[in-house]
C-alpha cells in the first residue's frame, strides 16, 4: 500500500488492538449516527409542522424502508469481508475486482428491488394493517423513497468498501454533508413550499443521490493509491460465490431487527394511528441508541477479518474480549441519558399537538427498552467475530431465533399484555442470538474458516 493510501487509514492489523478498535469504531459511530438522522429529521419535521397522522405515515413507512436499508448495509459488510481479507493478505489485484463485483451486482439489485417496492408498496402497507387515515401518505413517501432505492444501495455499499480498508472518516464526512443537506431540503419543501410526506421522501432521495455520486468518485481516486500485486478484472464470478455465501446471512443479520419491526407493526397498527406514531417516535430514537453497539459490532468485523487474513488470531481475541468493555460503557450511558430525558425526547418528535395516548406509547417503550442496550451490544460483537471470519451458519441461526421470538412473543402475548408485548419481546431475542452465538465462538471452529 502507498503512503497516500496510508493516511487515511486506520491499521487493524498492529497496535494496541482496544486503541485500534475505538479510532476505527468512532467514526462509524458518527457516520451511523448521521444515517439514522435521514429519517429522525423526516418524522421531526412532519411531526412538528405536518401533524401526528404525517408522523404516523412517515412511521408505518419506516420499518419497511429500514429493511431496505438494513439490506444495502449488509450486503455492504459481506462484500467488506471479502475486501478486508484481501488487504490483510496484500492482494491488491483481487482487493479491486472483489470491489468492482460488489458494486455491479448490488446495483442491478437495487434496480430490481426499487421497481418492485414501487409497484407493490400499497399492497405490502395494506397487508401491515397500516391504519386508513394514513394509507395514502404512507404509499406517497413509499413511492418516492423507491425511486431513490439505487442511490441508497450505492452508498450504503461504497460506505462498507471503505469501512472494510480501514477508511471510516470518509464515510462519515460524506454522511454529515448529506444529512445536513437532507435537512435543509426538509425544511425547504415542507416550510416554504408547503409540501408534506412527499416533501420530505423527495430531499431523502436527492441528498443520497448526491452522497452517493460524491463516494464513488472518491474511492475510485482511492484504489489507484494503491499497490498493482495481481491481476484486476471488473467482474469475477467465482468471488460473487464467495461474497454471497457471507453477503446473504449478513444481510439477513442486518435486517433481522428490520424485518422483525416490519412483523410487528402490524400488531401496532391495531391499536391506532395515535399509539403507531408514539411507538414511532420511540423506535427512532431506540435505533439511534443502538447505533454504537451495531457500529462497534460492524468495527469487531472488519478488525477480525484483517487479521484473519494476516494470520492473527490471538489479535482477534484481544479485540473481542475489549469490545465488550466499550459497548458495556456505551449501554451504562444511554440507559442514564434516556432514564433522565425520555419526555421531553418523545415530545420533540410528536410536537405540540401530540395525544397523550402517543406520549404515553413512546415514553412506555423508550424507558423500558433503556435497561437492555447492553444485550445488543455484546450481540453485535460476537456476530462481528464470527462474520468477520467468514463463519456464517451459526450466525444466521441466532439471528433467526432473534426473529422468531420477537414476533411470537409480540403476536401471541399482545392480546394480554396490550402494546407492552411488543416492547417486552425485543431484549428476549436479543439476548438469545447473543447466547447462542457465545456458546458457538467458545467453540473456537471460527478460527477454521477460511474465505480467501
């Protein structure tokens, strides 16, 4: 690798592997951070100068757009492990084609599945039981947040290959342009041009259309930094197989908590378009808490598959065992935060106007949800390993029973427990996939895989 490369770089390979974890980690933080922000803004504007029914579109909306993203970000990491491999060991001829064949593939994708989200998204929300008085909204920001599904696919990957080089500021520096855009557009359109739903779908698409453009002409400067080792070609069908035997089970990993939401909406849909935005309002801010154990998760990924690649294995257990410490500290902080501040969080989103059905609803789920952060953490660092490695059956195994608890306990026990069922089920399959991928990495069988 070249010095230009160098620099912008973090080395997971060397070091003090908690040092190197944190400055790798903090940066994806931020960046996820900024990723939840698209939608938090959308629901923050509408909540506050659209009304509660524009909130509970944008958030019957969310869940299934959220599956979208959670596959774009997972397919990103499976063709990151790839990629990290490749580095480690200093292919840089298969590093590139591994990169040009991620980006060909996930963009046909995002091509097939924007097209049939944009056909059949009024079905999909009928099928939720998303409540009558918002359906329309609801097919109208659904509409355009497909149309834009390509450009949302292109970053969200281009983010994964730099993350997976070691490169996690520029991903971050690209989001905060494109949030803060995101919210400019947001205010534009709904403040002084009068638009609603559709005003805010429309800034969505426009500012990751341009994030997107922005990183592919970066990392392709990037890639000529360096090193020539091996020959390059731009599509190779044999590393497809490979980067789709980690990419699927990555996918189903990242989106198992989307899919899970999207489950289970439809139960919160049944109790109404007022507890549907307060449940809304909480969820948004529950998936921003758990950007720092998800990032760090995505961190202990990307640091065990360079190592793996460089042949360290002992390294991989050193950062194991510290990232348990860092999401233990970022699990104790949050619980505080929010234990102190879930009021007046919950009514920032519904506004002024909000029913105290809503409030209710959101500060319920958000106070409660508080206590288990950890488990989500010490979740996400553990698959991390085993992703990282290439060590996938397991893995997708715990993240299925993680699905399957939290939609049976919220679909058998709603009917008792009322809303709260939903909201109880979610630290029982967290808790779950974590034990069940433990006892698998206690096994020591993921140091036996090999991808590249």
């Amino acid at each position: 690798m070249e010095r230009t490369a160098a620099k912008k770089t973090v080395n997971l390979i060397e070091g003090t592997p908690w040092k190197s974890l944190l400055l790798f980690a903090f940066p994806l933080i931020l960046g996820n951070l900024f990723q939840q922000f698209y939608n938090m803004a959308d629901s923050m504007i509408v909540g506050n100068y659209v009304g509660e029914d524009a909130l509970a579109a944008v958030g019957a909306s969310y869940a299934l757009t959220n599956v979208f993203i959670m596959i774009a970000i997972g397919g990103g990491n499976g063709a990151a492990v790839l990629t990290a491999q490749y580095l480690g060991a200093g292919q840089y001829g298969k590093m590139k084609t591994s990169i040009s064949t991620a980006l060909t593939t996930f963009l046909c994708l995002s091509l097939g599945l924007g097209a049939a989200g944009f056909a059949f998204n009024g079905m999909i929300l009928e099928a939720l039981n998303t409540p009558a008085n918002i359906l329309d909204q609801a097919k109208l920001y659904l509409g355009i947040y497909f149309l834009g599904m390509p450009f949302l696919f292109m970053y969200n990957i281009l983010a994964s290959i730099f993350n997976s080089m070691g490169d996690s500021k520029t991903p971050l520096y690209l989001l905060i342009f494109s949030s803060l855009l995101n919210v400019v557009l947001d205010i534009i359109s709904v403040t002084w041009m009068g638009m609603g739903v559709d005003g805010v779908a429309i800034a969505t698409v426009i500012a990751q259309g341009v994030s997107a453009m922005i990183s592919f002409t970066i990392l392709t400067r990037r890639l000529r930094s360096y090193g020539s080792e091996g020959k390059m070609v731009w599509y190779d069908r044999e590393m497809l197989g490979a980067g789709t035997r980690i990419a699927v089970p990555s996918i189903l990993q990242q989106s198992i908590v989307s899919i899970g939401m999207l489950l289970v909406q439809s139960v919160v849909n049944g109790f109404g378009s007022a507890a549907l935005a307060g449940y809304s309002a909480g969820s948004r801010i529950e998936s921003i808490c758990v950007v720092p154990m998800i990032a760090t998760g995505n961190a202990v990924a990307t640091f065990t598959a360079q190592n793996v690649g460089a042949g360290q294995l002992e390294r991989v257990r050193k950062g194991y065992r510290a990232s348990y410490w860092i999401v233990a500290s970022f699990a104790a902080f949050l619980a505080v935060i929010i234990g102190l501040f879930n009021g007046p969080i919950i009514a920032a989103f519904l506004g002024g106007e909000m029913s105290p059905e809503a409030f209710h609803a959101g500060t319920g789920y958000l106070s409660f949800i508080a206590f288990f952060l950890v488990f989500i953490g010490l979740k996400a660092c553990t698959d991390g390993v085993l992703r990282g490695a290439g060590d996938m059956l397991v893995f997708t195994l715990a993240n299925l029973v993680n699905l399957g608890i939290r939609v049976f306990v919220a679909f058998q026990f709603a009917p008792i427990w009322g809303l709260a069922a939903v909201w109880y089920a979610v630290p029982m399959g967290w808790a779950a996939n974590y034990i069940i991928s433990f006892m698998w990495y206690l096994t020591g069988k993921w140091k036996e895989k090999r991808v590249i």
